[in-house]
C-alpha cells in the first residue's frame, strides 16, 4: 500500500497522455506545491455525480505553465502508473488516497491486432479532416492503447473502462470495437455531406429544353 495525496476531478487521465490543469482551490493549490516541491506525482480519479471511481492514474507534472500572482496555476501532467484506489484518508486539506499499483496481465503479441486499431486511427482522422492521412506508429506497439485512448475524445464511461482493462489486448479489443463503428459512423456524415452539396447544382451539359431522365 502507498499514500499518495488524491485530485478526483471530472476527467479520465491515462498513462502516457498529457493533460493541462487549471488549479485553483485553496487545498489543491497547497498539494501541488508540495508536489512540485518533492518532485513527487499525484492520483487522478474520475469523480462524477455517479461517485469517486476506485481505478485512476497517477500524474507527474510536466511543466509548471503560469503561476499568477493569487497563487493559481496552470500546470501540464503526464499520465504515469494506473492503481487502485482502496481508502481515502484524512488529516490534509486535501485528499489523500491509501492505493495500490496495477499490474499489467500476461504480455501476448497484440502486433496484429495495434496494426488494425491503427488502420481504423486512420479512417476516423481522414473522415474528420476529409483527407487522407498516414499515422505513423512503429512497433513495438507497448501501450499503443493508452496512447489512442488518451487523445481521442471517447465519453468518460468508455474510457474508464478502457483504463480499468487489465491487459493491453482487451484494451486494443475495445478500441477496434469503438474506432470501427465511429469510422463507419464519420464515413456515412462525411458522405452525407457530399451528397448535399451537390443538390440544386445544374449539370454543365444539362439542356433547359431536355426532359429530364428518369
């Protein structure tokens, strides 16, 4: 077991990915400073109107961005190590958590399976960009799941449950499931949105005199 001092807040940070941080509270400003202080990271925990969840990610900051003159910051973390949360204690301003480290499950060769979600990666960006694109990520994939999740606006349940798997092929299992139904989703808007355009457009041959084909 670990104590480390708790920010639950509203947002899923996962390992690898970067996140900026507006901190403004009292207690939080207090935390981060001792933070900065000892060169020490912090647990995030997604925190909602359903409850604190149990699974969460640590954060190291990255760079201390702005502090103002009321002792408000702006900082950038990065996510660290994934625990679990199993007690909150008191005694600080702030929270702090009594968590224990999560072990990723048996390694197996996922290469396949990081080559699909990429593939699929690449089709919801084009479908957003409306232009091809070449995602270019070299093997070996080590948490290429982490590293999808973590930039891909997916609602907070959905990645709660991507950092709550514990494996990387259940993880990249859940993401083909999701990136192929929003590529498949964006293409149908995309080519929606074509169609549209072209209607109430004359044809450059079309003869006013003509009847219309059927």
């Amino acid at each position: 077991m670990t104590d480390i001092p708790l920010f639950p807040l509203n947002i899923v940070l996962m390992p690898g990915a970067p996140q900026p941080l507006h901190i403004f509270e009292e207690r939080y400003k207090q935390m981060i400073n001792e933070c900065l202080e000892k060169g020490s990271e912090f647990g995030m925990v997604l925190a909602d109107e359903s409850g604190t969840r149990e699974v969460g990610c640590t954060a190291r900051i990255v760079e201390l961005v702005e502090r103002y003159d009321d002792g408000r910051m702006v900082i950038l973390v990065e996510g660290a190590r994934r625990f679990r949360l199993n007690n909150v204690l008191t005694g600080k301003p702030y929270y702090v958590g009594e968590i224990e480290y999560l072990e990723e499950g048996q390694e197996e060769d996922v290469t396949e399976l990081a080559k699909e979600c990429i593939a699929l990666l690449e089709r919801v960006v084009e479908a957003a960009t409306e232009g091809a694109v070449d995602i270019e990520i070299e093997p070996p994939y080590r948490n290429l799941s982490f590293a999808i999740a973590g930039r891909i606006e997916f609602d907070l349940e959905t990645r709660q449950q991507i950092l709550e798997l514990t494996s990387e092929k259940a993880r990249l299992e859940k993401l083909k499931e999701l990136l192929s139904g929003a590529a498949e989703r964006m293409e149908r808007e995309r080519q929606a949105r074509e169609k549209a355009q072209t209607n109430g457009h004359l044809r450059k041959d079309w003869n006013p005199g003509e009847q219309p084909k059927d």
